[in-house]
C-alpha cells in the first residue's frame, strides 16, 4: 500500500465511536484523520471493527443512524481492510491466547500485519501490549 505514509495506525471500534459520538477522545482521532487526509500516516480499520461499530450504533440509534455513520466513515481516508484467511488466523491466535473481543482480535491482528499500532482507549487491549504497540486515546 504505497501512501506515502511514514507510518501505519489501526484504529478499533472504541476510537471510531469517540469520533462518532464527540466523546473526550474524539479531538485526537480527528487530528489522526486530518493526517491519514494529508497522507501523513495510513489508517487501517479490520472489517470486523467496521461491523462492531455499526451494530453498536444500530443497537443504541437505530439502522438508520448505523446507515449514516457507515457513510460518513466511508469518506475518511481509512482503508477498510477485509480477513483473509491469514488473518483469521491471526486474530484467533490472538483471541485464544487474550482475554480480548473476536473483534479486537481482528484489529490486532492486523496490526501485527502491517507492523502498527492500535488506536484505542479500550483497555481489553492492554493484554496485548507484549505484543502490538497500543497508542492509548482518553
């Protein structure tokens, strides 16, 4: 994937939702974003992440406001990244190994894959910092 990104960031549901919903942390993943724009860094998100947060927001606002929210994520400069094989097999390393969600799993997993870090504030992942870089948001 040649962006010109001098580095990659995988973000989770946990900072997709700040973003969403102008939570405390949402400030830094804006700024985030303003630089995957520039091409400054390249921000991946796990297909499995883009799921969770929809069905969180369907479950809380409705199929509508998950409609709404999936296109407005759809024009950020993310690029949505679907599981291979590979992947999958990864992320259920991971997840056997981890007190972790199947989806967190699949954002560390890639992040393992493309040598990144995870964006997030949610602590599950703080059992993976032996094994991926967590860039903690909050």
């Amino acid at each position: 994937m040649k962006t010109g990104a001098s580095s990659v960031l995988v973000l989770d549901s946990w900072a997709v939702l700040a973003w969403v919903n102008n939570e405390p942390a949402a400030p830094q993943v804006r700024q985030l974003l303003r630089k995957a724009r520039k091409r400054e860094l390249l921000l991946l998100l796990s297909i499995f992440n883009y799921g969770e947060f929809l069905y969180m927001i369907e479950r809380r606002n409705g199929i509508d406001e998950a409609a709404d929210t999936a296109n407005r994520v759809d024009q950020l400069a993310v690029q949505v990244i679907p599981a291979d094989r590979p992947l999958v097999f990864e992320a259920a390393h991971l997840k056997s190994r981890y007190p972790i969600s199947y989806a967190d799993a699949f954002a560390a997993a890639l992040a393992k894959r493309y040598k990144a870090g995870v964006i997030t504030g949610d602590r599950e992942f703080k059992a993976l910092e032996r094994e991926i870089a967590i860039h903690w948001l909050g």
